[in-house]
C-alpha cells in the first residue's frame, strides 16, 4: 500500500514537471508532426499501391473471361 502511494506522488510529480517544461511540449510538437508526415506518405504509398492492385486484378480477370470464350 505505502508503495502505492509512493508511485502515484512519483507520477504526478513527473508529470507535473513535464506539463510545464517548454521544452517537452517542442519535443511533443516535433514528434507529432513527423507521425503526421510519415502517416501521410505512407497513405499516398497504399493508395498507389491498391489503385495497381485492382487495376492488375481487373485486367487478369478480363484475360480469364476471354480466355474462357476462347474455349
């Protein structure tokens, strides 16, 4: 229990430090916008990606269709 109580006084003293440090906030701000970025290029990059794939399934399945008229 007393461990407990110990814990919950050290985290609320780290976070209150942390709150208030300019510092932490730049570092949370940079983190924040190279996610977004990385998110971003890689959502171009699926989009590219799935765009091919269907265009690739359409065109086998138009190969497949003649290829059964064919026989």
């Amino acid at each position: 229990m007393f461990q407990r109580i110990v814990n919950f006084w050290a985290q609320t003293f780290v976070t209150e430090r942390l709150l208030a440090s300019p510092l932490f906030h730049r570092l949370a701000a940079r983190t924040h916008q190279k996610v977004s970025s990385i998110q971003q290029a890689g959502s171009s990059h699926y989009n590219e990606f799935s765009k091919a794939f269907k265009d690739n399934l359409e065109k086998e399945a138009r190969k497949q269709q003649q290829r059964n008229l064919s026989d």
